[in-house]
C-alpha cells in the first residue's frame, strides 16, 4: 500500500519562482523557507478518508456560507510557505491572492491525513503554521494507519482546546461550522490489522 510522501528538492526557490513553477507543471507541491516538497500520491486510505471527511462536512454544510475544498486548494501559511491541505472549509466569503483564484488565504477549518511519512512534518512545522493563521479555528489530524483524531479548536489567539478520538462512535463537534461528524464517517470502507 503507496503512502504519501514528501521530499525535499535540493534547489532554493523564491516564492514567485514556485508560483511560476506550480502554475506553469499544474504541479502540487508545497513550499516551504525557499525549499519545494514534493508529493508522491496517496494510498487507498488517504484517499477513502479524504472523501469520506469531505462528504461528511460537505453535506452537513450544503446551503450555508461555506465553501469545502479536497486536495487541490493552494493556502498561503505564511509569507514564504504554501501548503495543499486534504480538506480546508472556509466560513464565509474566501479571500485569494491574486486573481488566479488558487490561493486561499483564510482557512477555517483544516484536515490533515497524516501517514507514517508525514508525520513529523505535518504535526511540527505545518500544525505550527495552521495554529498561527488568524483565520483558522480548527484543525483535524487523521491518522492514516489507525483510528485517531487529533482535533484543536481555537479559543483565543494563543490558547486552543486539544481533544482525541479513536472509537468508531465518537462523535467530533466542528463547531466553527457548526457540524457534528463521527469516525465511524470518517473510516468508513477501512479496516484496521
């Protein structure tokens, strides 16, 4: 089974070359201090989670002022970093960069399927930046190889509320968008060893 993986290209890109580069290969790559991470695919996993959270928020949102976007919606982190989340809902109007319409640059909830080779770099460096973000109020970490969420919801700018789930019947409370879904949703399709 092909998991998701990032590697580091060994040349130093400035923002607008990686723009330029990104738009001109309709590659997906992010892009981190100067340095272009490479994605090489996702397993069956990834993608059935990746469908099944955004089926699961995208019909509990339908017919309110939110857009949901999977895997190929470009958000602006930071002024030198720029990320492909696997689902980014935005409460209200999306604000982009440019008139390309292809960077979003206020989030407000973001899932991240992590697989054993994303880890670190999604629970470090990107949760980091996602907790910065003034327009983000909640985060998911899904892990891949096992039944777990990792929810933070915003309560000031500098202090979050941290909840885990790992049963099939938790239910987790999206409240910036005032949606409820279960894991059971979720990991739906998935069977664990």
């Amino acid at each position: 089974m092909s998991e998701k993986v990032l590697t580091q290209t060994e040349k130093v890109y400035t923002a607008e070359d990686y723009l330029k580069l990104e738009r001109r290969d309709s590659g997906k790559q992010e892009y981190s201090n100067g340095n272009v991470l490479n994605s090489t695919g996702s397993s069956r996993r990834h993608n059935l989670i990746g469908s099944n959270t955004t089926i699961a928020i995208g019909s509990r949102v339908r017919g309110h002022k939110c857009e949901v976007y999977v895997n190929d919606m470009r958000v602006k982190l930071a002024p030198h970093n720029y990320c492909y989340p696997d689902v980014v809902v935005v409460n209200g109007d999306p604000k982009f960069e440019g008139k390309e319409l292809d960077i979003l640059l206020n989030p407000t909830v973001i899932v991240e399927i992590m697989s054993r080779a994303t880890l670190n770099h999604d629970k470090t460096e990107k949760l980091d930046r996602y907790l910065a973000m003034e327009s983000v109020r909640e985060i998911m970490l899904v892990k891949e190889e096992e039944m777990r969420v990792e929810h933070y919801f915003k309560q000031t700018r500098n202090q979050w509320t941290y909840k885990i789930y790992g049963n099939r019947e938790d239910i987790i409370s999206i409240e910036s968008v005032n949606c409820k879904i279960s894991l059971g949703e979720i990991y739906s399709q998935i069977k664990f060893d």
